[in-house]
C-alpha cells in the first residue's frame, strides 16, 4: 500500500501515476506536471527503489521492538 492512503498497491502504480501529472485538483501545486519517463526509466526507477528495501535488517530480531 503506497500513498497516504493505500490507493496504489505497486510501485508501478505510483510512478504511473506521477509520470501522469497526478489527479486534477484545485489545490494542485502548479509545480506538479508529467515527468514523461520513458518505460526504460520506469523501470530504471521502479528498480533503484526495490534496492532500499533491506528484508534481512527488518525481519533481524536482533533489531526487534524491546517492547
């Protein structure tokens, strides 16, 4: 689940969503427009972003809460 709101249930989703210019809205930031990523640097991205998940370190119990 991505977004503050669960709405997107991949990472493909939410860069498809970014590369679109996002909703329509009236208090959209006029800074927010299409990034026209190419399907490669989609990709490229989707990719880099699956490299900072560390499953080893989340599911360490030596890193569990105490609590």
């Amino acid at each position: 689940p991505y977004m503050h709101d669960g709405r997107f249930k991949t990472l493909e989703e939410v860069i498809d969503h970014y590369n679109s210019g996002g909703f329509p809205a009236d208090n959209k930031n006029p800074f927010i427009r299409k990034l026209q990523l190419t399907p490669g640097q989609k990709q490229d991205l989707i990719d880099f972003l699956h490299t900072l998940t560390d499953s080893s370190f989340v599911q360490n119990p030596d890193f569990k809460s105490p609590f």
